[in-house]
C-alpha cells in the first residue's frame, strides 16, 4: 500500500478567494498568474505525484490535512487520458469545514462518497488536457491550456465555471474510502 507524506501535498486550499502560496516552494500558480507556457501534459506541482501502478491501488491518506490537496499518477490504457502521455491524475481534496459545506450544497449527486474528500480526475472536458491546480479555493481546478478556446476553470465540486467546459463536470474515478484503525485509505479499483 502506498502511503501519503508531507512531501505529496501540493496546495492548501483556506478561506475564501486566491489563497496565499509561494509557487517557488508548492509549485503550484494561481489562475491569474501566466500559464501560457506551462504544459498541458500534467498537472502543476508533478514533482510532489504520488506514482503508483496500472491497475488496483491502495493509498493511505491519513497525512493530508483539511484544505489540502495531493495528486495521484497512475499508468493506464484509457485512451480518455491520451492528451495526459496515458496517465491517470487523480486529485484527492481534504475538505475544510467551510468547504464541506460549500461541497454539500454543489456536489453532482453520485460523484462524492464522503464529503470531506474530494476525488476527481485531472483531466479536461474539452479535449483531456490536463487540469492543473490553482490554489484558488473558490476555483481550483482549471485547464492548463489557456488558449482563447480552451481556458476551462473549474470550482470545488469539479464543475467547468468559464472556459470551453463551463456548465459541464469534470469526471470522478471509480474508488472506495474506508477508515481503518485511525487510517483512512483510499482504494482506487
Ligand atoms: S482542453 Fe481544457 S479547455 Fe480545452
């Protein structure tokens, strides 16, 4: 079983607006900042993935604190992930109270199975680029192609706000969360 550390959290998502991060140490950017030349093959802050294999995985989760974020890389054949080099990312979000809340009154029925994780694919709507995270809690998700027709930014509940996949929802992986003694695993089937 692969098991989260410090090292894995990308970004903490707090309070309200853009959250205050250093990009130099999390190596994540907010929207505002200039994406134009970042690559659309994966997500922000790559260097801090958690690699597991093709197939059925097992993460402890435990160490992700509320409002952060950590990202998962997996190989797969999908071919729904071939504008990501054939990897699957998965963002894990541990909610923040407010952020609960705000996930209770927005979450796509079906898509969340604990309200205070949020597990979502890394992978646009438009045409599968890969989603990049912004450290802006009210829009964390948004596309790393920011061409004039791509540009899709998504909020907390993984649903497109602006940008060519507004209206729509990003897609979900099919997983489990179990508690285990005080560990809480995430299986990915
Ligand atoms: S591929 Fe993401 S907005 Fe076009």
């Amino acid at each position: 079983m692969h098991k989260l550390t410090r090292r894995n959290v990308i970004v903490k998502l707090t309070g309200t607006g853009a959250a205050l991060m250093c990009p130099a140490i999390l190596n994540a950017q907010t929207v505002d900042l200039d994406w134009d030349n970042v690559p659309t093959t994966a997500p922000i802050g790559q260097d801090r993935l958690i690699n597991v294999d093709a197939g059925t995985s097992q993460i402890e989760i435990s160490a992700l604190q509320p409002g952060e974020v950590a990202v998962i890389a997996r190989p797969t054949t999908d071919e729904t992930y071939s504008a990501t080099g054939m990897i699957q990312y998965i963002a894990v979000h541990h909610r923040t109270p407010d952020q609960i809340t705000f996930g209770e009154a927005n979450d796509q029925a079906g898509t969340v199975q604990n309200s205070t994780y949020f597990v979502v694919n890394l992978v646009c709507e438009h045409r599968g680029k890969a989603i990049g995270i912004t450290g802006d809690p009210n829009v964390p998700f948004a596309c790393t192609d920011r061409g004039s027709r791509h540009s899709s930014n998504y909020n907390a509940s993984g649903i497109g706000v602006s940008g060519a996949s507004e209206g729509d929802s990003l897609s979900f992986p099919d997983y489990t969360l179990s508690v285990e003694g005080d560990q809480m695993i995430l299986q990915l089937a």
